[in-house]
C-alpha cells in the first residue's frame, strides 16, 4: 500500500486543544502508512524571528548575547512548557526534558557563532520551532495509543546552502527518505527544514511545510497529499481581505501553479510541480470538519466552479526606472536589471514597459531593496513606492476590478488573456 503524506500547519497545532484535535483526525482518517508533517505550534515561527532580530541587536551592540537571548525566548520556553504541562500533567518529565535540551542548544548556538550571515543565523534558530512541536506531538500521540516514529527532516531532506530559501538535491534527498518507505508505522516529521552538505539546517522558504510534504510524496511515491487546514479548503479570495468567497472545489495541478506563483497563500508555491510530475493529488481540507471533501488539485479541468479568483499581495514596492539621458530600453538594461534582482533576492511579481521606461513590482521578503537602489541609480533614473499592494485577479470578467478598495489609487493596470493585475497605493498616505 503506497503512502499517504499529511501536513498539519501551525493553526492545527496551535494549543492543547488542538493538539488533541490532531489526535482524533489521525484515529478518524487512519493513520498506518501515514508520514506526517508538522508545522511550528501557532505564532512560534513569528516568536523565534524576534529571537533572532534580538541577537542580531545585541550582536551589533556588543552586549550580552547569552543574556538577551535567554530573556528573548522565555515566552517561547512558557509557551511551550504550558502546553507540555496541559497535555501530560505530572507525566511530563521526559517530554519536558527533550524540550529543555532543544532551548539548549539554541543558546549553544549562539555561543559558538561567528558568522554575520543574517540568513544563516535565521535558519539556525527560526528553525527550532517545528522540532519542538513535533517532539510535543510525537509524545501526545503515543500517550494516546497512536504508536509513531518521530524523525528529524534535517536527515532526510539535503539542500544547497541557499539560507531562508533554499533548494532541494532531489538526488540527495530521494536516497535519504527510501528509510521510510517499509515503515507502517505513523511517521512524524517537520515542515520547512532540511540541511546542506555541511549539516547546517536550512528552511525552505517562508510557509515551507507544504513543500516538504511534496517533496517527500515524490520521494515516497505516496498516493495523495493532504494539507489540513482550519479552512474549508481552497477558496477563490482570501477572506481576510474580500468580503465574499467561494470553495474551489476542483483545480487543475496547471491553475494551482498559476494562483500560487501570483501569491494565492493557501498553497506553498513550490509544492504543486514535485505532485505534477508524479501525478499525485493534493486534498485541501479542513481539520474543523472532518466530513467535508474540501478541495482537489489533480489533472482535469482548470476551475470547478469556473469563478475569478482573488489575490493581493501587500507591502510590494513598485519601481519606476528610465535611463539617465532617456534613451531606449534595450536588452542590456535588462540584463542590468535582472542581475540585480537577483542578486538582492527580489521576486518579480509584475513588469511593464514602454520604449523609455520600465516598471516592476518586487516582493522585498529578504529586504535587499535598500542595497538595490543605490545600485541602480549608478545607470538609470529611479522612483521607488514602497507599501503598494498587487491585486491579482484570474479569470476575470468587467466587474472584477471592482473588489479593488476605493479608498486605493492605481499606479499600474495590466491585463493578459486571463490575468488582470492591478498595483495600488493607499490614497490616505499620498
């Protein structure tokens, strides 16, 4: 019997309560022949990005990092301590302890330390978050008779050295995962890390635990993805930000690309090709209602229902550049431009040009902009808007671009084939 993969993200995870929820998913769907991926507990993610920006500071400033650090991470310490303590009361003592070594070893890290790569040091710490959830995990279950492997991805999944954003040796990592595929046992593992040829740990990108499912369901040849959620599955605009949604019920492995490259946040960008390639489907579904079928992503039709879809993208910055003497745009300023960009690490969501001028709108996640500008302005003239929004609607029709608040100014319009998108600016802040 092939396996399945399931990724449980931070909200399923989140408390004790939750926890136990887990617990009763696993006893309901079946849980022999399952490789389980988990997420960091909650906010934990956002909690150790503080830690790390703190020693970073007090690096800076030459001040006690063991102090600040131990300060930083007491309400990650409590946090996770009054979860272990709900969950096992007095039986707590080995759970607690595996949990006290790992806080350890954050602070030894620390102590040894001498690099000033601000990636490097984020992977190190930030990572620590989804070992302690599933050390927290792994113990629950077995108290409750769910016998289970616990297993760290770092051993598994082998990357290049491409800190907060690295990528895959699929060689590597296929070689590495083959321990688990005679196991029937429930294994449980982490999201969003693996580590380079030195061992080093590395993260996937923000959001990474979806892609870490996939890519062990390639490597394991499982027969399905599912990604548990505490939506219904799937909607066509995130509701956060748009009053009305609708549950996609079907997409085409195709469309998912599409909505995850524009930045639709219930799919991890990476995760659909490793599926596509093997022709396995993914099941969006929720953990709040275990009966509900939620969401498929496999061949066939794009869209079931065929309805817009709805994404925006906050806090992009939007640049608008003209060479110095207002000459043509040509190739060579291209290839300026594209080199920075990537040497800065900013994702291009959005270009438009004209004879004379060039926009682009640049999602800043590793905040290279500040380094790229002053570059940039060495060959060409540039006027840069920070904090605009891309709106990105697929399969729009003449009312679409209604959903775009009124309140916002439109700085840029393109529209494809299928595609309008749409880049504003907050007209209270003009």
């Amino acid at each position: 019997m092939s396996k399945r993969v399931f990724k449980f993200g931070g909200a399923s995870v989140k408390d004790a309560q939750s926890i136990a929820n887990v617990a009763h998913a696993l006893k309901s769907e079946g849980h022999k022949d399952v490789c389980m991926v988990v997420s960091a507990m909650g906010k934990t993610t956002n909690a150790m990005e503080v830690v790390v920006a703190d020693y970073l500071k007090a690096k800076n400033e030459r001040r006690d990092v063991v102090e600040v650090i131990n300060q930083s991470i007491a309400p990650v310490v409590d946090f996770h301590r009054s979860i272990i303590d709900e969950l096992f009361g007095d039986r707590a003592d080995q759970v607690r302890s595996d949990i006290e070594r790992m806080f350890d070893e954050i602070v030894g890290f620390i102590t040894w330390n001498k690099s000033l790569n601000k990636s490097f040091i984020y992977d190190q710490i930030v990572g620590y978050g989804e070992l302690l959830s599933t050390r927290i995990l792994s113990a629950y279950l077995a108290e409750v008779g769910i016998d289970n492997t616990w297993h760290d991805i770092r051993t598994l999944i082998k990357t290049d050295d491409s800190y907060r954003d690295a990528a895959v040796n699929w060689e590597a990592t296929a070689d590495k995962v083959s321990v688990l595929k005679d196991s029937k046992q429930l294994i449980v593992t982490q999201g969003f890390l693996g580590s380079d040829a030195n061992n080093f740990t590395t993260t996937l990108g923000r959001e990474g635990s979806d892609y870490t499912a996939a890519i062990l369901a390639y490597a394991l040849d499982a027969s399905s993805v599912s990604i548990w959620k505490d939506v219904p599955g799937v909607l066509n605009a995130d509701p956060r930000y748009f009053a009305k949604t609708q549950l996609l019920h079907q997409i085409s492995y195709r469309e998912a690309i599409e909505l995850a490259f524009y930045g639709a946040s219930v799919i991890h960008p990476k995760t659909l090709q490793p599926l596509q390639r093997k022709s396995i489907p993914l099941h969006v579904r929720s953990f709040v209602d275990l009966k509900a079928k939620g969401t498929t992503v496999t061949g066939g039709a794009a869209l079931v229902p065929q309805v817009p879809c709805y994404i925006v993208k906050k806090n992009q910055v939007l640049l608008e550049l003209a060479t110095q003497d207002f000459s043509f745009m040509v190739e060579k300023h291209f290839s300026t431009l594209f080199n920075l960009f990537a040497k800065y690490r900013l994702k291009v969501d959005l270009i438009q040009n004209s004879a004379i001028s060039f926009k682009v709108c640049l999602d800043n996640r590793f905040e290279g902009i500040d380094g790229l500008i002053p570059e940039l302005e060495q060959e060409f003239k540039v006027n840069c808007h920070r904090g605009v929004s891309l709106y990105t609607i697929r399969h729009f029709d003449d009312e679409s671009i209604n959903v775009i608040p009124k309140s916002e100014g439109i700085l840029v319009e393109q529209r494809a084939d299928q595609t309008l998108q749409v880049v504003t600016f907050s007209k209270q802040k003009s």
